[in-house]
C-alpha cells in the first residue's frame, strides 16, 4: 500500500540544518546509504543505537510503502588508527596483535555484529559491501580525481588538495568548518609530510614493507584511504545521486565532509539530497570508553553480566528504552532509566493482549481515526519515536478504560487500534513479536517430537536405514537426538 502518498514526511537534514520536505529522486524509490562498522573489535552498544536509529527509519520508509535500497558497508580495509592518514590500519593492527590473518579478524567480528544486531531485531540492508570487494571502483575513482585535477601522487600515495577544491567549491558545509580557520589552526609539519596542505586527505596510501594488506595500483602498492569506500560504493549502487545517506554524529567530520569533496571532484556534483546523522549513546552520564572502564557490550544487556546493571533485560527492553529518546539526541544509559523502560514495555504488551477480548458497542465514545493520525504525524515529523511513544502509550489507555467499561468503541475501531498499535510497536519501532516466536518454537518442537515418533517406529520396524536418516538430517539443520533411558530428547 502506497502510504507516503497521503503523508508529508519532514526530515531533518544536516546539510541545510533545517527541516526539509522529503521528495526522492524516483517517486516510490529510495537509495539509503548508512556507514557500517569496522570490524576490528565487538559492536559497542553505541554503534548498535546508530544502526537502530537507521533501522527505525528504514522500517518506517517500508511501512509507508516505499521500495527502499537500504545500503550499509563492512569496512574491512583502510580504516587508520585515530582515523587519520598517517598510522597503522585497526584491523592490521589486531591481527598482528592476535597473531591471525586480518580476515580473520575481519569474519570474527563481522560475525558478531550480525549476532548482536539480530538480537536485538534488526532488519537486514538490501546491500552490505565491504570494502575490499571495491578496491577497482576506489582505484577508478581516485583517477578521476586525479584528472580532473584535484588529486596529486607523492611517493606513492595519493592525496585530495583540499585547498584547490575550496576555491570554486565549499568544503567544511556540512560540518559547519570553514578552510581557512582549520589552515590557520593546523601545526607546522616541517615539511614531513608528503601533503601540500595539512587538511589534504589520503585517497591512497603506499603500504609499507610491514603493512598486511594492500593492493597493486597505478601509483604503485598501497591500500584506499578510509573515506574512499563509501564514495565507491554508495555511488556504485545508489548512482551518482541518491536520497539518504547516513551515520553516526562522530562521522560528519571529516569522513561526511570528505566523501561529499571525492563525489564533486569526481562528478561535479553533491551526491546526497538529505544527509542524516544520529547521536551518541553515554553511559551514566559519561562518554562511553573502553579505556576508561565506563562501557558495556550489548550481550551484557540481556546476560546480565555488567556491574552497571541491576539484572538482565531483554533485547527488546533495550530496544524500546532506545527509542523513547529522539535518535538526534544524546541518550544517556542508566540503570534506572532501562528499568523505567521495563516497566513502560510490560505495560505496552499487556495493553496489546487486552485489546484483543474488549467487547465492542454500537458506538464510540473515542476518536480513533484521529489517534491513528497523531501516530503518523509524530513519524512524520523527522521520526518523532518519542512523542509516537506516548502516542501510543495513549491508545492503551483507551484499551483499558474501554476494558474497564469507562469508554465504548465499535468493532471497526477496535480493530483499527489494534492493527495500529501492532504495526507501529512491531513494524515500525521494532520491537519483536515474542508471542509469535514463541509460537514458533512450540511448533518447531512439535515437528520434532513427530520425527522423533516416526523414527522410533522406524527402529521398531528394524528399518534402521530411515531411523539414521531421520537423525542425521535433522544433526544438518542444527538438531541433535540424544538417545537415553528416559526415551529421546533433543536440543537445537
């Protein structure tokens, strides 16, 4: 159903700093580009409430019936030690501490953020590339660059003169810096540094002798510059222009900033129409920080096994604490504040299993319809999750005066709250169904149980080539038999 016809959706864009109007290039289309995570250590939870924030509005895009090409990269490569030009790459780095392949490195934790995001309910990107599947895009971008006289090669690396793009073009109008101040503020390098400017950026760097990985290209072996993937890729698969491109607040500057340079010096336009970025996630009031011993890994959550927590909360807690906040708002995570998220959760849920036995009346004594509406408006008004919240924590307090007799609604508008506050708590907010997976399981255990019968009928009819047949298949698909006194059991 083709919604967003009958909604004006406001985004806030970074670019303009202001409120826009969402039109997309295609009428019913959109190209969404989100900057993935470097996969050199486990997804902190701070990454994990930038990609939900993204999520969020990917599943909202969908519900209003958009065709929406979601695209978030692996950055597998290229990524510098405090994201400058000059340093060791993360994932080398790792490697070489833990003695392994940085492909392995690479799976490890690309592993662990499909596990993590999967708990908490992520929908998956219709595209997620990585960054050395890209490393002939990158390269031909880098030429481009360099013919089109705003690239320059020294010693074997290349770099983007930043100085002669600013003269007929604005670099710093996303992050708000202006060229001339970051010039006047930059400490003299003594000559040491092959860039003609201190804000030059690497689009390729010569690899050492010790550097791991690298590639062959025309200025010789090296490996991309960190900004340069998402240039590749986001205009490999969105085109050269797209609507929505995305990320974490720490990524406006300069990786934002450098990506719209690349794409102008490449094409000769900006390549983003609405430029997203979500805020940070601190913890008790401070930034999150491995070093400093204030942070908290996401299976901590719903293990129960940091000092910061009472108990273990669900995924799903998590979430909808996560969404309470405005994703361009800081959020501070407390102990006190996810356990008031419990509690608002349990009352959400309960409301949605009531709904379901209200008796309905000839008549309403409340506007549902203009509920509903209230409910869009706050999506509508740059994904408002706060006030769609209270929205609906609003229509819940309709489900139980109407239990409790105190209001009448007719069954069309009992049905209508209810399809409401199922689609925008599960559809849209993403809380996951755990009445439904529940339901699964009982089903799954139910198959089982069958196949367990057929197969001891099977021993029974010393036909033993189908009882191991039955065992085996199921050992394929993760189930194991264990054959005991007490009969057979299972585990997945």
């Amino acid at each position: 159903m083709q919604l967003y016809k009958n909604h004006s959706l406001k985004i806030y864009n970074s670019l303009s700093s202001e409120k826009e109007l969402f039109t997309p290039i295609n009428e019913g289309n959109i190209g969404m580009y989100v900057c993935g995570p470097t996969v050199y250590s486990n997804v902190h939870l701070g990454n994990v409430r930038t990609f939900m924030s993204f999520d969020m509005i990917y599943r909202y895009l969908l519900h209003l019936g958009f065709k929406v090409r979601y695209v978030r990269n692996i950055t597998d490569v290229g990524h510098i030690v405090d994201d400058v030009d000059d340093g060791e790459d993360k994932i080398a780095k790792k490697a070489r501490l833990e003695q392994l392949e940085p492909m392995e490195i690479v799976q490890r934790y690309t592993v662990d953020f499909h596990d993590v995001l999967k708990q908490f309910n992520f929908l998956p990107p219709s595209i997620e590339p990585t960054a050395t599947g890209h490393i002939i895009e990158q390269i031909e971008i880098v030429k481009q660059i360099i013919e089109n006289g705003f690239g320059y090669e020294k010693n074997g690396s290349v770099y983007f003169d930043v100085v002669k793009f600013n003269k007929n073009h604005n670099y710093g109008k996303l992050s708000g810096r202006n060229i001339d101040e970051m010039l006047a503020n930059t400490r003299d390098t003594d000559g040491q540094s092959d860039k003609r400017n201190p804000q030059d950026f690497a689009l390729w760097k010569k690899a050492e002798p010790e550097h791991i990985m690298r590639w062959p290209s025309p200025w010789g072996i090296g490996f991309p510059g960190w900004h340069l993937e998402c240039t590749a890729m986001s205009t490999k698969y969105l085109g050269e222009t797209f609507d929505i491109h995305g990320g974490g607040m720490d990524l406006k500057f300069p990786h934002h900033e450098c990506e719209i340079a690349q794409n102008e010096a490449c094409t000769g336009h900006s390549p983003v129409n609405y430029w997203m970025h979500a805020n940070m996630l601190t913890l008790n009031g401070k930034k999150m920080s491995k070093s400093t011993g204030n942070n908290i890994l996401p299976s901590e959550i719903y293990n129960g096994g940091s000092p910061f927590l009472s108990k273990a909360f669900s995924a799903n807690v998590a979430r909808f604490f996560m969404m309470q906040a405005h994703y361009r708002s800081i959020l501070d995570f407390t102990n006190d504040g996810i356990v008031a998220a419990e509690k608002g959760y349990n009352r959400l849920i309960e409301g949605l299993d009531i709904i379901k036995n209200l008796k309905p009346s000839a008549s309403s004594s409340l506007d549902i319809p203009a509920w509903k509406l209230s409910c869009y408006e706050a999506m509508n008004d740059d994904f408002n999750t706060p006030i769609l919240i209270a929205n609906l924590f609003e229509g819940i307090r309709y489900v139980n005066v109407v239990n409790d007799g105190k209001e009448t609604l007719t069954q069309a508008d009992i049905n209508l709250l209810n399809e409401t506050l199922n689609e925008f708590t599960f559809d849209v907010i993403g809380i996951k169904d755990e009445k439904t997976t529940a339901n699964n399981a009982d089903k799954l255990e139910g198959v089982v149980e069958m196949l367990i019968q057929m197969r001891l009928e099977a021993r029974a009819n010393k036909n033993f080539a189908l009882s191991d047949q039955i065992r085996d298949q199921l050992l394929n698909i993760g189930i194991q038999l264990k054959d005991g006194k007490e009969g057979t059991t299972f585990t997945i």
